[in-house]
C-alpha cells in the first residue's frame, strides 16, 4: 500500500504557509480546513495554503510537495487514528467516532492519489469553482529514487593535507 508524506525539497514553504509541514510527515489533501472559509476572504499565507498545500496531518501544517511511499496496514491505521484526533481535539469534531469515519474517508482520498510509482512527487492546485472547491493534481516524476542524504565511504581516516602560503603566492603574482 502506498500514502503520502510530506517532502521539503527547499526552505520555501517556511515562507510560504502560516505553519509549514515537517518534511516526512503523514499527509492528506487537507480541503477540509477550507469548508467554512470564503476563499475571497483568504490572504496572503492563508490563500497559499488554500492554493497549493497539503495537510500535514502531525503538525496540522502545509506543504507544497507530497512523495508517494510505501506504507503498512498498521501506518494507515495509526494515521487515520492521528487524524481523527486532530479532527476531534483541536479541529471541534463532535465526537472521535464522527471525527475517526472523516479521517478514514480522508485517508482513502490520499491513498488514492497513490496509483503512482513510489517517489512520484504530487503537487495540487485547488480553486473555489460554483460553490465547490476544486482540486488538480499533477505528478513530478524523479528518474532515480530521490535521497535526503547520501553518504561517502572513507577508506582513510586521515584527511588530505593542503598548505597553501598566501603570502608566496602575492609575491609571485607581482612578480609577473
């Protein structure tokens, strides 16, 4: 099974979103945050989020980009539960059974946008269209698997010596 995760691939959306998203976090679309808003009433960080985020369901913040990953029954399972308690204790959910069937609803969406090889990265433009919000996902292919980190192998622990005399190298350069 394959869910999304945050990704940051810049410092961008640090600047962008009100809250950004730690990079690997869970992630759904996140519309949701915007069902009682009036989306011309939106500004500045806020109408960025509405625009381009998803919801980064630990931190409750934004992020421009998502990675599709390989995930476990048990990953799906402990975040639809992490997201029904958003859903329930800081977003007024009237119960956690209501607010756990939303997230589960939520979750599935986010699954589905999975019908990608891993890596793929997914970015969403999302609009207010007759009374609606709309979303448009576009994928961002990578031709190798993308790495936060790579490591190099060191053979030596001694690390290369380069002295180098400045004040040679001035004396040589008037001197030409």
């Amino acid at each position: 099974m394959r869910l999304l995760r945050t990704i940051r691939l810049d410092p961008s959306d640090t600047f962008v979103f009100e809250r950004a998203a730690d990079p690997g976090e869970w992630a759904v679309s996140g519309a949701f945050m915007f069902a009682d808003a009036d989306p011309d009433a939106l500004v500045s960080k806020s109408r960025a989020a509405f625009r381009g985020g998803f919801l980064g369901v630990a931190s409750l913040g934004w992020s421009t980009l998502v990675q599709i990953v390989e995930a476990t029954q048990e990953d799906r399972d402990r975040l639809v539960d992490a997201l029904g308690r958003q859903l329930h204790e800081r977003l007024g959910a009237p119960d956690f059974a209501a607010a756990r069937a939303a997230a589960e609803e939520e979750v599935a969406f986010a699954a589905s946008l999975c019908d990608h090889p891993r890596d793929t990265l997914i970015a969403v433009r999302r609009t207010f269209e007759d009374g609606a919000i709309r979303e448009a996902f576009r994928t961002l292919h990578t031709r190798k698997p993308m790495r936060a980190f790579s490591f190099l192998e060191v053979e030596s622990e001694e690390e290369p010596r380069e002295d180098m005399n400045l004040l040679a190298l001035a004396k040589d350069k008037r001197s030409d």
